[in-house]
C-alpha cells in the first residue's frame, strides 16, 4: 500500500529530490551500518573516524577530528577511547602543547580501516554506485558541493 501525502501538501520537484536524499541515505547507511557492526564489530560513526585518520601522515589534533566527522564532539570522545581500548588509535599531547590532544591510527588501525573499507565500498557499490550511470553520479557530487562542501581536510 502507497500512502497519500498529507493534505494540502503539494510535492514538487524540491520536496522529491529532498525526500530521494533522505530515504538513500536511510537505506544505505543503515545496511553500511549493520554490515559493518556483524563483520568488524564497528558502527559507522566508528568507521567514519578510521577513514577521517586513514589519510594522515601525521597526528592529528581532536579538535581538527571534531570538525570533520558528523558525529559530536562527546560521541567522538566515546569512539575513541573505544578505538585506543582496541589498539587502533593511540592519543596522546601536542609536544609543545599540553592542552591539545592528538591521535593516529596504529598498523592494527590501518589494517582495520582497509578491511572495513572493503565491506564499506562493496556496500555502497551495490546499493547506489552500480544502479547509477556515470552522469547521475556526477550531478549527485556536484549537489553535495554545493549544498555540503567537505572542507575538513585538504582534497
């Protein structure tokens, strides 16, 4: 069964291509998110901090982290702690700076990154890439530019 809208509400090409955004991300994160908790034991908050850290050559400042990831600052804190109790990050101060908190993955972290990242692409190649030619792809990043910028790490 289809459910009607709600009256007086008139959907337009807007309100469809808001609602398409929304149910993609729902349906992809949702199977990228119980994927990776059955077979690496990670929530994709916890993934999105690997593949945040994976691209580093160099500590990185918690607060630099912070603004990167889409989860917050108290959460990020948890993922962690939870992380470094696994061996995969270690933290530790800024020579110079006392106050500032760094972290980086470990070898253990990096392996766990690459693994996932796997199980993550499979994912996201079988639910949305390999149902999209090259064209919708495109416009969809372009979107994303516009209306999210990722400005968190150099590209």
């Amino acid at each position: 069964m289809q459910l009607n809208p709600p009256p007086g509400a008139e959907r337009g090409d807007a309100d469809d291509a808001w609602y398409a955004v929304v149910r993609m991300y729902h349906r992809i994160s949702h199977e990228v998110d119980m994927q990776l908790q059955a077979r690496h034991g990670l929530s994709m908050s916890t993934f999105e901090v690997l593949l945040r850290l994976a691209g580093q050559t160099e500590p990185v400042p918690v607060k630099d982290l912070a603004a990167a990831v889409l989860i917050s600052r108290s959460r990020l804190s948890r993922v962690l702690g939870d992380l470094a109790e696994r061996g995969l990050v270690v933290r530790g101060g800024e020579p110079g700076d006392r106050r500032m908190t760094v972290t980086e993955l470990t070898e253990m972290g990096r392996e766990a990154y690459q693994q996932a990242a796997r199980t993550h692409d499979q994912i996201v190649n079988t639910h949305m890439l390999s149902k999209l030619q090259e064209k919708q792809l495109r416009t969809l990043a372009e979107a994303g530019d516009v209306v999210a910028p990722d400005t968190s790490f150099a590209n």
